[in-house]
C-alpha cells in the first residue's frame, strides 16, 4: 500500500476529522481514507448511470435473455410523457 502525505489542512478540517476519527474508533489516518473512498464513491456515482451501477452489482446472472433483450430495446424507445394526474 501506498502512502501520502498532505500539507496545508485547514485547521478546522484538522479537528472535524480528529473527532470523527476519535466517534469513529479509527486512527486519523484510517479516517482520512475512509473519507476519501466515501468522497470518490459520490463523485463517481455521479457520472454513472443508475442502470449501469445496478448490472455492476447484480450481473447478467439474474436476468434472462429475453428480459435483457427487452432492457436493451426500451433504451431505443423515445420517453413516454408523463402520466396526468388530474
């Protein structure tokens, strides 16, 4: 594993991440990586797309070819308007 090492924290990032590490039972460290793996996992979901994220985690395995068949033809389908309520 790879180390880092990060200059110039803003004080008071200083002391919410000694809290949270301290609430947390981690070391600052431990804390700081915890972090930026949360951090990551927000941006990166971001710029995934829900049904790709949900694939990623289920697979191909529980779906089968003619449901997946139909997946991929609704994704060629204009969007249908909204239902009216009124």
């Amino acid at each position: 594993m790879g180390d880092m090492l990060i200059r110039g924290i803003d004080p008071d990032l200083k002391r919410y991440l000694e809290a949270s590490a301290k609430k947390n039972g981690r070391s600052l460290s431990d804390e700081a990586i915890a972090m930026l793996r949360r951090a990551a996992a927000v941006e990166q979901a971001a710029v995934e797309r829900p049904g790709d994220r949900l694939r990623a985690m289920v697979g191909d395995a529980y779906f089968t070819d003619e449901e997946i068949e139909a997946i991929a033809a609704s994704r060629r389908e204009p969007d249908r308007d909204p239902p009216s309520f009124g």
